[in-house]
C-alpha cells in the first residue's frame, strides 16, 4: 500500500485527510498487506507527505510485522547524514522492518522551495546514496565530494550491526538515466505503474542484466507490495460508492468512503 496523503477533497481540511490516511496505514497490517509505503512531496495538495520517516516511525508504533517503507526519501532535497540517522534510529523501533527507498524528486517548484537548484539533482544523488548506504551499516557518516563536505561522525544510536540491510535498499527509476544510476547502487530497483507493464518489466531487466550481486533480485517487480489483498478486495467490492480510472491508491481508499474529489486536476508525474 502507498500512502500519498492527497487533498483533492470537497470540503474537506488537510488534517483530516492526512489522519484518514494514516490511519490506512495502520489498517493495512490487519488486511494482509506486506508492507506499507509513503511519498515525500512538499508544498502542494498533489501529496502533503513532508517527512515520510516520521510518518513511518508513527506505524512502526502502531504495527507488529508489515514492512514499512519509504517510498522514497528525496535525497537532493534531505541531509545523507539526517537520512542516516532517522533511518537508523527507525530500524530500532522496527527491527528489520525498514525499507528504505531513495529517489532524486522531479518537481521544479518543490527545488524552488528548497532553493536547490534541479539540474544538480543527479550529482546530489549519486553522491549522497552511497553516503546513506555506508552510513546506516557501519555507523558512521563520511564524505569529500563536491556537494556534501562531511567530515567524519558517528551515529548514536548506532546501527545494529548483527541485522542486515541486504534486501531492504530501493532507488527509485521512472526515468532512462536512472536505471543504470540504481543498478550501480547495487540496490532493488523501484518504480511506480505509469507504462504499460511490459515497459517497466524491460526497465528491471535491463538492471537485473547490468547491476551486481545483490541487487540482481530487482528484477522481481515491488507488485507484491502494492497487490490488494482478498479480504481488502471483497471490501471493496462491496463497500464502493464510484468509480475511477486512477490508479493511486488515495483515489482507490476515496472510493470506498464515497467522498467528492474536486472536478479537474493536472496529471503530475510521480518522482524520478
């Protein structure tokens, strides 16, 4: 399940949108989902999802077993030392539950609002994900580069070093150029549906045939994560008041309460 915490909603104010949803994500380890994600997006009602470690860390309380991940952290537009340290502290209050995903981000007006300026946001990725990588497995954050000057620190907690991050690090690559930058990572791949499936079935291979051990496994899709389980599917069935050709999950989970979209909205394209 992806949790995108989008306002399109008649009458209907931000918190109250946000707490439903979340609340979607605590009811997701009931229905048998295996994992639950978030976005980050900031500024717009597009998805009011600002810090989706934090909001991980708020499931992680509420849940016992279901995978919690981030679906992606934007690495230009956060600190690699921050990242490591949220994500570590997150891995204690959820052993080996995290899912760490890692994206680039796509909207001008989001870089704008950060004052980063877009066309480094390849560079800033490239140099903070193995910063991150390094990081949240031997504890301690390091780095020379021309975007992140970091001298050498430790972080407490420190990482459980008898856990394994092996499995449990996603890039995120909607775009060409990010396919190979994700299989140089070593991590699994992650996409989200916007092609037909074969488009992005192809993407995974391509990184499956050109990235190394571990990450060869990538090319086994994330659909598992964001399949509908039975019971949830009955539900839907019938509890539906409409229906819709979106395929997000907000717009699936306002279906089923029968609330009002706002009539028109530009198509937005989801991180890179």
């Amino acid at each position: 399940m992806l949790l995108v915490f989008q306002n399109w909603i008649e009458n209907t104010s931000d918190e109250e949108v946000f707490q439903r949803e979340l609340s979607w994500g605590v009811l997701a380890e009931e229905l048998g989902f295996d994992s639950v994600w978030s976005a980050e997006h900031h500024f717009d009602d597009y998805s009011m999802c600002p810090d989706n470690l934090q909001i991980m860390a708020y499931l992680a309380g509420k849940t016992t077993h279901i995978k919690l991940g981030t679906g992606a952290v934007i690495l230009p537009w956060n600190d690699p030392l921050r990242v490591v340290e949220k994500a570590v502290m997150l891995d204690h209050m959820a052993p080996g539950r995290v899912l760490l995903g890692m994206g680039r981000g796509l909207a001008k007006m989001e870089y704008e609002g950060f004052r980063v300026d877009m066309n480094e946001s390849r560079q800033r990725f490239d140099e903070a994900a193995p910063m991150i990588m390094a990081g949240i497995k031997n504890g301690y954050v390091e780095n020379d580069g021309p975007m992140y000057r970091q001298p050498k620190v430790n972080v407490r907690p420190g990482p459980n070093q008898e856990r394994t991050w092996d499995g449990r690090m996603f890039g995120v690559a909607m775009s060409p150029d990010s396919i190979p930058a994700v299989a140089k990572l070593g991590v699994q791949l992650m996409t989200f549906m916007q092609y037909p499936f074969e488009v992005h079935g192809g993407a995974a291979c391509t990184v499956k045939s050109t990235a190394p051990s571990p990450a060869r496994r990538c090319c086994r899709t994330s659909s598992t994560a964001m399949r509908t389980p039975r019971r949830l599917s009955a539900s839907l069935a019938s509890t539906s008041h409409a229906t819709s050709s979106r395929s997000s999950s907000t717009t699936t989970s306002l279906a089923r309460t029968g609330v009002r979209r706002r009539a028109t909205r530009p198509t937005r394209s989801v991180p890179t």
